[in-house]
C-alpha cells in the first residue's frame, strides 16, 4: 500500500525555512566592543589566578626548603631545670614589684 501526497512549493518553502537553524543578528558595535572587552577581563583573571597561584607555590615551597637547610644552624641552647625555675622566680617578683 503506497500513500502518495502532493504539497505546493509555498507549503514545502515554509516548511525548509523552519528546519534552518536561526541566523543570529548582527550585533551593534557597542555591544560587540563589550563582549570583548568581558572577554579579555575572563581571560586575565584566569591568567592572574594562575599566576597567584604559582607565587603562593613557590613562596611556600622555598621557605620550606630553607627552613630543611638551615635547620641545623640555630641551636637552640637548653636550659636546667634549676635555671628555669630561676626565670620564672624572677619574672614573678618583677610582675609584683610593678603591680605595687
């Protein structure tokens, strides 16, 4: 069973212009030179992001490299048990002179 259908050309022209995809119109200047603009602003702040991002890396990956290579150097001397409880003895009575 065959099924034959006859469409006019002004039928068959409305239906083709609605399977186009839409044709976007063209923008003023002003508008196009701000689209551009927000664009450039996008791509800085993704570069400037970046960048902070590097100098944070780097700043914390440097001082933790020279806090390894100078840990050495600083000697912290110790003191006694005796010698502390001496500091502290002596901070006390300073307080309690400068309270009275």
């Amino acid at each position: 069973m065959t099924q034959v259908l006859s469409v006019s050309a002004t039928t068959a022209g409305y239906v083709t212009d609605t399977l186009r995809p839409v044709q976007k119109g063209t923008r003023s200047p002003y508008v196009e030179q701000i689209n551009q603009q927000i664009e450039a602003k996008k791509e800085l702040n993704k570069a400037e992001g970046i960048t902070r991002t590097a100098i944070a890396t780097l700043k914390d990956s440097t001082a933790i490299g020279l806090h390894f290579m100078k840990a050495g150097e600083h000697r912290h001397p110790r003191a006694s048990l005796e010698e502390t409880r001496q500091a502290y003895r002596d901070a006390e009575d300073l307080a309690d002179e400068q309270a009275e």
